[in-house]
C-alpha cells in the first residue's frame, strides 16, 4: 500500500464510498415497512372501486368516449391532433430518443407554435438524453415551451434518481392520449417493421380529460413554475360516451404509491380472470403471494412479458427469479418472441381494465412519476383481451419442468438482478 501514489489511494477511496453509498441506498430502500393486503378482505368488482378511489386519491368519471389505439395508430392519430389544435398542445414523455418520427414531431410541433398555439412539451431529462440538440433549437427557436424534468444540475442531485415515466398527450384540453409507446424509430412501424416494438394506447374524450390535465399541470408546475389557470385549460366538459374511468397517477413522494395499490388491489379482486401485460415485469415478494392467491380462489392468471428481444436483461432476469415459485402456484407465464412488446396493460374479469405508463417493478411503483387509465367497460376490456389473445400467438411459454433446470450461473445472476430491483 505504502507504494501506490496518493491519486491512486483517493480513487481506491473513492471507489469504495461509491460502494458503500450504494448499498446504503439499497438497503435504506428496503427499510419501509411491506404493505400487508390481506386479499380475503378486498371485494371483488365493482365494489372495490369505491376502496380504489380512497386510496388512490382518483376519481371515478362517467361519460366519457374512449377509443383504444394500437401500435402506429397513436402517432398516426397524434399527427392528426397536432395539425387540427386550435389553443394548447400538451405534451409529456420519458422517451425522445431518434428517428425520423422524431424528426417529424419537432417539425409538426414547431410548425403549430409558429401558428400561435400554446405548445409545452415536458420530457424526462433521463429517458430524452438521446434527443438531438437541432431538435430541441427547432422546438425552442419556433417558440414551444420546452423543459426537461429533473435536469442535471447541482441542485437536483439528490433527486436525480426520480424519474418522470409518464406518456401523455392533450390537445386543446378536450382530446387525451395515455399510452407506452416513446418518441422514437423503436415503436415507428413505417420505418423498422415488423421489428417495431408492440404498443398500445387510449385517446380520451369527456369529464375524465380534466383528471389528465391536472396530471400535466402539476407535473409542469413543479418544473417551470407556471400555474395553468382558467376554462383554457379546465374547462366545463359534457359527456361524450358511456365510458367510466378513474384516473390513477403516482409521484415520488414517498409512501405508498398509487399504482402500486391500484395493481394489488386489482388482483386481490378478481374472481374468474387475470390478464397482465408488462415488459418490465419483476413483482415484489409481496406481489407474488398475491398472484398465487389468486389462482388459490380460481383466478386464471395469466401473464406476457418480455422476451429475448428487451432493452433491460436485468429486469428481465430479476423477473426470472419468481418465475419458479409463480409456476408453482399455477400463475401462467408466456414471453413475447418477436420483439419488444412493450404494453402496460391489465384486465380483470373482462370488466376493469388498466393502461397507462406503470412498469411491473418497483421502480415504478415507489421511485417513477407514472400515469395510467382505470377502465370500467367491458367492450375495452374485451378489446383489450382479444389483443392479448393475439399476442399469445406469437409468444413462448414458460414450462415448469423446463425452468428448473437453468444453470446454476443463470440462476446467480437472476438472484444479484432481483436484489437490486428497485433501482433497475
């Protein structure tokens, strides 16, 4: 030791702070105390909705119109909302990376805030680190209102690991988009095809639009400062459809979050069914036990994922650690082969369904910003569980017999992937 020189022992120190600070944060994660959701005491539907509410500070809403969205309908269908805005486009992403539909939001944005639209777009300062700089000088310099959340700077290290996941978009404060897909060539099938990642999104018309407005504004609050006021940005909406919906949305504020009881509370509820699409699917402990409840009361739970084809292979094998105890339950487990398929989505006895921005992991349950739609409809619902059916065609599932005889090194790397899960 006393031959190293000292710039050598300060990185060694160093080093082994990074570490330490680490674990700490690791560990400190794990100090909450685990929420314990008795399932034998949670109603089934449509009664526990009123519990849902209370504990996720949402709102039921009647009325409402709402048409689901696959894949490269949303961009086609966003395009189509960009040219016909009138007062205010609102925009807000995780994912800006690039592409030529990147190239071709800016342009259509820019263009419409050269018309005197109100244009603010709020992307992830993370999850847009790929957007090129001509992009963000064409929206600035066409007179968009663009802001990046949690930017890094020396104010905002201590929440740089708080990330803003959520996909929205409002136009004119009457027509809503919820969905997954990012801005990026990635979900663009006119360019990459069939190797498109598979999405799927929700266009939203009636009372609930004010709910998703209100998720926007207070997330760009806490941005820029501007407070969003008046009729043109809440204005008295009529009904439109016969649609219900809550609008769930979480912050990291610590506690609880909202998507995290929304998910547990829903499997706890079902009776006949279960449907769970999520390419990031790594369920806590806790999760586990409730899925394996579930078929214990006669709940068929089945469940696609991520396969081969992912952008996380941590996560991916975090989730392969609770496959072996999920099959033993009877949870059915099926990964996508083709590529990303990339849905949030959840559907509950075909007459509750979820979509939205929410992983199945903990980071988005305790660290993320996320938003999602509750749906109480059961032609969605059907919809939604056709597309799953579909899906299933082009999946491979996981044999029980099979997974137990992974390899040892396999099984290690899971074991180290899902200790860290709530920082992947």
């Amino acid at each position: 030791m006393a031959a190293l020189p000292l710039w050598a022992l300060l990185l060694l120190g160093l080093g082994w702070l990074l570490v330490v600070a680490l674990g700490i944060m690791i560990w400190s994660g794990r100090c909450q105390r685990p929420t314990e959701l008795d399932p034998e005491k949670v109603e089934p539907l449509p009664d526990v909705l009123s519990t849902i509410e209370a504990l996720t500070g949402s709102q039921r809403s009647a009325g409402n119109r709402l048409e689901v969205l696959q894949d490269q309908q949303l961009y086609q269908a966003l395009f189509d909302e960009i040219a016909k805005a009138e007062e205010t486009i609102h925009l807000e992403s995780y994912v800006w990376w690039r592409g030529r539909i990147t190239e071709r939001m800016a342009r259509a944005l820019a263009a419409r805030a050269r018309d005197g639209i109100e244009v603010r777009v709020m992307l992830d300062a993370l999850g847009a680190f790929k957007m090129e700089r001509h992009l963000r000088d064409q929206l600035r310099d066409a007179g968009c209102r663009l802001v990046f959340y949690h930017a890094v700077s020396l104010r905002s290290l201590g929440r740089l690991n708080k990330r803003d996941h959520r996909k929205l978009a409002i136009f004119d404060a009457r027509r809503a988009y919820v969905f997954g897909h990012g801005i990026a060539e990635e979900w663009d099938h006119d360019a990459r095809g069939d190797r498109a990642w598979r999405d799927t999104a929700a266009r939203l018309q009636g009372p609930a639009v004010n709910a998703l407005q209100a998720v926007f504004a207070q997330g760009w609050m806490s941005e820029t400062a501007e407070v969003l006021l008046g009729e043109r940005y809440f204005p008295k909406l009529e009904k439109l459809g016969d649609v219900t919906v809550h609008v769930v949305a979480s912050s990291p504020r610590g506690g609880v979050s909202s998507s995290s009881l929304l998910y547990r509370l829903m499997i706890s509820a079902a009776r006949r069914e279960l449907l769970i699409q999520n390419p990031y699917f790594a369920p806590s402990p806790e999760v586990v036990k409730l899925l394996g409840a579930a078929v214990e009361r006669g709940v068929r739970v089945r469940i696609l994922t991520a396969g081969p084809r992912t952008d996380s292979r941590l996560v991916r094998s975090a989730g392969h650690f609770v496959f072996p105890e999920l099959l033993r339950h009877g949870v059915e487990l099926h990964e996508f082969q083709p590529t990303l398929n990339h849905q949030k989505i959840m559907a509950v006895d075909r007459a509750w369904c979820y979509l939205g921005s929410a992983n199945f992991d903990e980071r988005s349950f305790d660290i993320n910003a996320e938003v999602g739609l509750g749906i109480l409809d059961g032609e969605v619902c059907e919809i939604l569980a056709a597309a799953f059916e579909k899906d299933l065609e082009r999946a491979r599932s996981m044999a029980p017999d099979r997974w137990h005889r992974r390899p040892l090194r396999k099984r290690a790397v899971e074991w180290a992937a899902y200790l860290i899960r709530e920082q992947l």
